[in-house]
C-alpha cells in the first residue's frame, strides 16, 4: 500500500505514455495526486491516462506535447495551468536515444537527442517556473542516466544530453532553493523497459555482469524514487544526483 504522500498535490509527468514515465505517473497516482500525462503520441497518452485513471481512481489527463519544441510546449503547460492553476510536481522523464559511434554519427542524431532529453528540460521548467516560483512551492525531478555520469560507448549523443541535465539540475537547484523549490537528478542504471528492449540477448548478458545486484531494475523501483523527490518528505534535499543501478555505478 503506497503512503498517500501527496493528496491534493498536481504532476506534470513528461513521456508518461510508457516505461518508466508510465510507472512514475502511477506512483504518484497511488500517493494522491492528480496526474498529467504528457507524451508525443496523441492516442498512446490519452490511452495511457484513462488506463491509470481506471487503475488507481486517481484524476489523470492525457496531453499531446512535443516536448522538445518550444511552441508545443508552451501551449501543452498553458492548457494545463488553465485546468490546473496549482502544480506543485514536475518530473522531466521524456527521452530518446539515437545510438552510434561517434565516427558514424549523423549531425541530425547528436541534435535530435540533444532536443528531446536536454532543451525538454529547459523548456518544460522554464513554463511551469513562474507557477513554482508564487506558490514558493515546488518539486523538480529530471531524469538522467548512469551513462550521463560515467558515459558510454555509443552513446555520446545521449550522454552529453544527460550530463548536461545534471548541471541543469544542479544550476536550477540553486536559483530556486530560496523559494521552497527542490530540483533533483535521478540516474538509472539498465531498467526493463521498452528502451532496453532494444538491445539483444548478448548485449543485456554482458551488461548484467557489470551489475553487483546481477539484475536490471523495475520501472517501479525509479518510480518509488521520483515519488519521494516529489513528496514533501524530501523538503531538504536538492541539487543532488540519485543513482538507482543495483550498483553499477560504484
Ligand atoms: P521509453 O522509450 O520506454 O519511453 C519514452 C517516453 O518518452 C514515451 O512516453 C515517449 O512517448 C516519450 N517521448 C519521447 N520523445 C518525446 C517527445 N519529443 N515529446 C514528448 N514525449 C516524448 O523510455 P524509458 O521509460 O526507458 O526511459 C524514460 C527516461 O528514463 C528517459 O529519459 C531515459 O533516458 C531514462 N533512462 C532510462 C533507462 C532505462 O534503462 N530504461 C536508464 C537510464 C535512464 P511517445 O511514444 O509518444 O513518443
């Protein structure tokens, strides 16, 4: 039974379609909250919040957003603030990845990644910020990646991205620390999802001997995670990157 941290409390979770976003938009749900969804794909978000809402009994709304694109998100947060004037929770989940070595990579590649995991965050924070700022309340919780720490063969594209949202976090942190407003960085590790679907059978195997827990980690466990950065209990705690791996990262 989830602690119902987080009555009367409203989320914008951002690719909350699937995955992980998916299974945080739940745990918040669970806690209390009403629950805005947002995610490219009109029927797969708008699926996705009645299926929650008829889970949890939890009020969601599906919202259609090109998250790297300042025009979609502009109108996506004013139409949500309308409906919602009260957003106390902002969780930057939406990502991509575009894997190749970088000899090979396409200049399109390295950009659109760079869009969707790093100028997302820019411009889904800078719209609700005002909103955080006169309520002089607020959780932030983006989510980078254990290869945005360590990085990764194949993936400087995605890493660079997910660096880059640990100095955002971190910059964000403390311009708004004065205002009751948190902003922290989650940094999974390999978790089940359809991003790591992708990968083939050897790949995960060889992955799973540079875990010391000898296993990937569940869209739950993160979500537990965002929950409690999201919630009041973490008042105190900012600017701070939370590896969640099983591990790998020691
Ligand atoms: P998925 O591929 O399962 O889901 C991605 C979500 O992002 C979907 O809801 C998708 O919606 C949405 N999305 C993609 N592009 C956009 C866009 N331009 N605008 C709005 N929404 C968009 O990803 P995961 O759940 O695996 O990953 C979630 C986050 O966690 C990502 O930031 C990822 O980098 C990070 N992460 C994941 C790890 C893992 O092992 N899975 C490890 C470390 C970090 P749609 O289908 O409509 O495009």
């Amino acid at each position: 039974m989830t602690a119902k941290t987080l009555i009367g409390q409203t989320a914008i979770v951002t690719g909350a379609s699937r995955g992980l976003g998916y299974a945080i938009a739940e745990r918040l749900a669970h806690a209390g909250a009403k629950v805005h969804m947002v995610a490219r794909n009109a029927a797969g978000v708008q699926e996705a919040a009645a299926k929650l809402a008829a889970a949890t009994g939890a009020e969601t709304r599906g919202w259609a957003c090109d998250v790297g694109d300042s025009a979609s998100v502009n109108e996506t947060f004013g139409a949500i603030l309308k409906e919602s004037p009260a957003v106390e929770i902002l969780i930057n989940n939406a990502g991509i990845t575009k894997d190749g070595l970088l000899m090979r990579m396409k200049d399109e590649d390295f950009d659109e990644v760079v869009r969707i995991n790093l100028r997302s965050v820019f411009l889904c924070t800078k719209a609700l910020l005002r909103t955080l700022i006169k309520q002089k309340y607020g959780h932030i919780v983006n989510l980078t990646s254990i290869v945005g720490v360590h990085g990764q063969a194949g993936q400087t594209n995605y890493a660079a991205s997910k660096a880059g949202i640990i100095g955002f976090t971190k910059s964000t942190a403390k311009e708004v620390a004065s205002r009751s407003i948190t902003c922290n960085a989650v940094a999974p590790g390999f978790i089940d999802s359809d991003m790591t679907k992708a990968l083939t059978e050897d790949q995960k195997s060889e992955i799973l001997k540079s875990i010391p827990m000898g296993r990937m980690g569940e869209a739950a466990e993160v979500a537990a995670l965002c929950a409690f950065l999201a919630s009041k209990e973490s008042s105190y705690i900012t600017g701070q990157v939370f590896g969640i791996d099983g591990g790998m990262g020691i």
